[in-house]
C-alpha cells in the first residue's frame, strides 16, 4: 500500500487515488501534512509497462471486432490502473524535474 514518505503511514484509497489523478505536482498528506510528490523512480517504471501494454493491443486490433477490442482495451486499462494503484511511491522530496 501506499505510505507517506515522511511519517510512513499508509495513505487510504481515495487519498491514493486523488494523488494518481492529480495534476497538481504536491499533495499534502493526511497523517503528517507533509507535501508529498510522486516519485520519479515509479513514474520511470510505470510509463513503460503502460507502453508494453497498449503496444500489443494496438497490434492485434486490425483482426478484431469493436466489442472485443472494446473488452481488451477495458481489461489491460484496468490491469493498468490496478499496478498503478497498488505500486505508487511517494516522495518528500520533489525529483520530477531533475532529468
Ligand atoms: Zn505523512
């Protein structure tokens, strides 16, 4: 489960999922009031399992109906968010811009 990087308490689900929908780059914490940022080492992993996901999809859907890629897509976006959910690692410390 997600934690605050700061006070190591776990976030709960809605906090976690406003953090992973959030635009805004800080979030304060509930626990500690600490602003919290999303790590840049989750974000490295995340992007390509996205693309190693939707990749395959695309691939396969000039042989498939509407309904199935419909069904596909649906399944592999929730495989997608369910990672994202379950793996998201905060940080204290804001490193997006550092590249
Ligand atoms: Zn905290």
């Amino acid at each position: 489960m997600t934690k605050c990087d700061a006070c190591n308490q776990p976030w709960s689900f809605f906090k976690v999922l406003q953090r992973l929908f959030m635009m805004k780059a800080a979030m304060d914490c509930p626990h500690c009031d600490e602003k919290q940022y999303i790590k840049k080492d989750w974000k490295r992993i995340v992007v390509p399992i996205l693309i190693l996901l939707i990749v395959p999809i695309l691939l396969f859907t000039v042989e498939m109906s509407v309904n199935v890629f419909l069904l596909i897509f649906s399944l592999a976006a929730l495989t997608a968010f369910l990672y994202m959910f379950f793996t998201l690692r905060l940080s204290s410390v804001e490193d997006w811009n550092q590249n």
